[in-house]
C-alpha cells in the first residue's frame, strides 16, 4: 500500500508550473565555480572586475529569478536544445534562494578586496566556489538545504 | 603559489571531502534514541511549542522508559494530520521538500518497498507544509526517512536517499507488535 501525503506532478511529461529543468542550476554552478576559480588566481584589477561581475549574476538570479542569469542564459540557449527533456522539473525558489547567499559572499568578498584585506576577501570566495563546486561535482545545493533550516526557524519564532 | 591558488586548492579539496562525505552516509539508517517514542505530543492540532522543543533536544533517557500510555504515538499523529494512516508492520515516514531532487529519488524507493513488504505503509509529508511535525521529529535535511514500527514509534532514520537494500534493512530491525518497544533502544 503506498500513500502520498502531498500529490505533486508526476516525474516526466507535465512541467508543472514555473518548473525549471534542475540540470540548468548545475550547469551554472560549474560555470560559477570558473568564475571563482578565476577571481581566486587572477591578479588584484582583474579579480575585483570579475567578482563584481559575478555579483551582479548573483544579483540578478536573486531578485530576478534563477533563469535571469548569464548561467541560465548559456543553458537555454546552447545547452538546453541539445538535450533531451528533463525526466523531472524542479521548484525554482530554492536555488534561487541559494543564489543570494552567493550574493552574499560575492559581496563580502568584494568588499573586503576593495578595502585592502585580500585575504579575507578570498576566503569569502573560496566558501562560495566551495557550494558552487558541491552542486556541480556532487548535485548538492548547499543553499537550498539552507532553505529548510531558515523557513524552520523563522515559522518558530512567528509561533512563539 | 599565491594566497588565492591556495585557498583555491584548499575549497576543492574541501569540496571533495564533504562530497565523498555525503555519499558515503546518504542513506545510511542510524538508530535513534527514544526520542520518538517521548515525542507524543498528545492528540490535537495544536501542540505547546515548549513540549515540541523539549522532544527536539531530546530527553534524558530515564525520562521516557515508561511514555504514558494514553498518549497517542508521534508517527500516527503526522500521519493523522496528512490524512493516513500507520502501517500494521511499520510506516515508512518521508519528510520531502518541493525542490528536492534526491526526494523523488527515495518516493520511488519506498513505495517499491511499501509495495513489496505487506503491513508497510510510505507516507510522505511535505517538511515546508508541516514544520510542527518537522521541528518535532528533528528533521534537518530533506529527505529524511524514519522508519516508524507498528505504534509509530521511531526505529531508526536515515538523510539522504536510501537504497531498497538499506530500507529492507531497517525494516528487519523493527519489533514484531511490541507495545513496550520504547523501552528497548
């Protein structure tokens, strides 16, 4: 006897609303972590530029949704026709969660490479090549796992 | 090297580490103390956020040898609240989320197994939807699989997709219909 407490889309044909194919979020985290590696071995005018452009990808797969950045852009338009259609689709909020946390260390990272402390500023971009290269190599999303754990503690402190 | 190349070798090496890591234990069912079996939270919508906290952080295990037992068990109170109900056997209670892909991943696994196993029932409950239950159970990452014995007390639980090998497993470690289960952990 099988029960399904929450009936979603079946796997496969339907795309359910605002889907999105998960290969896509996978394939911009490999070519996020370029990017990082990048900044990372670049030499000092070059890695700012390149942070701050990285940024403002963050940036826009935050505010704009997932699908608005150059990552996703390269996918549909190069990738995307050459494949096959996904076997599943994939609820678009988490990794676009998972994008402003980027954002959030991109511009930690920023910052900190503006103001002088190199150091700092690296190592708040290695943490983030490290979620970036976890969701390409492994198809973890560190972000979005971050997700349940935020949703969990804001809904308590709205009970208590 | 520079600073950069450095910090750069050392994420990848870290990245390769928690991957590795995280395959390694995905699935695996670690048994868990009697925290279920303390967690009756008692019938009702409406549990006291203090109980459900105090079950979350676990208690001491002197403190829930002998649950009352007019409580009704935690496991049949999530499967009541989503509508269904325990297994004779066992009850396979997943914990998904809408985005998570290794969550389809273990649907399809356990309800081979609920399936194939009679007296097993798979019931799934949306972590997001039901964040009481979540916070109950002590649920961090989604999948979680707890595998619940016939009263709905907790046997054992696993993160992360399992194999149809690991669930049977676990299965064969949960009591034949003992009403004192909880005791034994």
């Amino acid at each position: 006897m099988t029960t399904t407490a929450t009936p979603r889309s079946a796997a496969g044909a339907s795309r359910p609303d605002g889907g999105i194919d998960p290969r896509g979020p996978q394939l911009a985290a490999a070519l996020t972590s370029v990017v990082l590696l990048a900044v990372l071995l670049l030499p000092s005018p070059y890695d700012v530029v390149l942070l701050a452009a990285q940024a403002g990808a963050f940036a826009s797969g935050a505010v704009r949704g997932v699908q608005a950045t150059p990552q996703a852009w390269l996918f549909r338009t190069l990738v995307r026709p050459r494949l096959a259609p996904p076997s599943e689709w994939e609820a678009p909020e988490p990794p676009r969660f998972a994008q402003a946390v980027g954002l959030g260390f991109a511009l930690v990272g920023l910052l900190a490479l503006l103001a002088g402390a190199t150091v700092v500023g690296q190592v708040a971009v290695g943490l983030a090549l490290v979620a970036a290269l976890l969701n390409a190599a492994f198809g973890l999303c560190l972000g979005c796992e971050a997700y349940l754990l935020i949703r969990r503690a804001t809904a308590r402190r709205i009970a208590s | 090297m520079t600073t950069g190349a450095w910090i750069a070798v050392a994420a990848v090496v870290l990245t390769v580490g928690l991957g590795l890591w995280r395959n390694a234990t995905d699935g695996r069912f670690r048994p868990r103390r009697a925290v279920g079996a303390a967690a009756a939270p008692g019938a009702g919508d409406s549990p006291a956020p203090a109980h459900l906290r105090e079950v979350e952080h676990g208690k001491d295990p002197d403190d829930v040898a002998a649950p009352p037992p007019a409580d009704v068990p935690p496991g049949a109170d999530v499967a009541a609240v989503v509508g269904q109900q325990l297994g004779e056997r066992a009850t396979l209670l997943q914990f998904s989320s809408a985005f998570c892909a290794p969550c389809r991943a273990t649907r399809r696994v356990l309800e081979d197994v609920s399936r194939l196993v009679p007296g097993v029932t798979h019931v799934e409950v949306d972590a997001e939807q039901h964040l009481d239950a979540t916070r109950a159970f002590g649920i961090l990452r989604t999948p979680t699989t707890l595998v619940l014995d016939g009263s709905g007390a907790e046997v054992t639980r696993a993160t992360g997709a399992p194999t149809r090998d690991q669930v049977l497993t676990a299965l064969a470690r949960v009591p034949s219909q003992d009403p004192d289960a909880s005791t034994t952990s």
